[in-house]
C-alpha cells in the first residue's frame, strides 16, 4: 500500500508554490507559523510595539495558515480515499480466496 502521507506533494499558497517532502513536513511548517503568531501576539503587551503593524503581521499569518491547512485537509482527504480503495481491494481478494476454497 502507498502511503500518501509519506510522498512529496507541492502545494500552492498565496500564488507560490512550495513542495513538502511528505506530510509531517508540512505540519511542522503551519506549527512554525503558530509559534510566531503566538510571539506575536505576546508582543501586544509590550508598550513599545507598534500594534497596527503587529496586527497586520498576525492577520497575514493567520491567512496563510488557513491556505496550509487547507491543504492539509485535501491531502488527508486524498489519503483517506486511498485508505478506502485499498479496503475495498482487501475484502475483494479475501471474497475470490473464500469462493476459490469453496
């Protein structure tokens, strides 16, 4: 069976595309983006932050979060319809060695 959550799959996000070497890369990558999104949000309590610039960088963030989670969502989807297939090919063979035994 193929695993599709260990092959490489490119993606696009905000007009650019990217290419993850299998799925748990591209979860590390929406972590990173968390991570800096939750420093960033820590930064509005500072009194020397700019707040409309910080907002402005959270919003993009949270955006392009979404577009890799998005995608995500689809490869997950993908892989869970793979899953299906390969099931549905299991019960199939164990069906023709029952009628080929008799």
């Amino acid at each position: 069976m193929k695993n599709l959550l260990e092959t490489a799959r490119t993606i696009t996000v905000t007009g650019k595309q990217e290419t993850f070497e299998n799925f748990d890369r591209l979860t590390a990558w929406i972590d990173g983006y968390i991570r800096i999104m939750a420093e960033l949000e820590t930064a509005l309590d500072m009194p020397d932050t700019d707040h409309r610039q910080t907002w402005d960088k959270i919003a993009v963030i949270a955006d392009t979060i979404g577009h890799y989670l998005a995608a995500q969502d689809e490869w997950l989807a993908d892989h869970d319809a793979s899953l299906s297939m390969e099931i549905t090919e299991v019960r199939r063979s164990i069906r023709n060695f029952n009628d080929l035994t008799g």
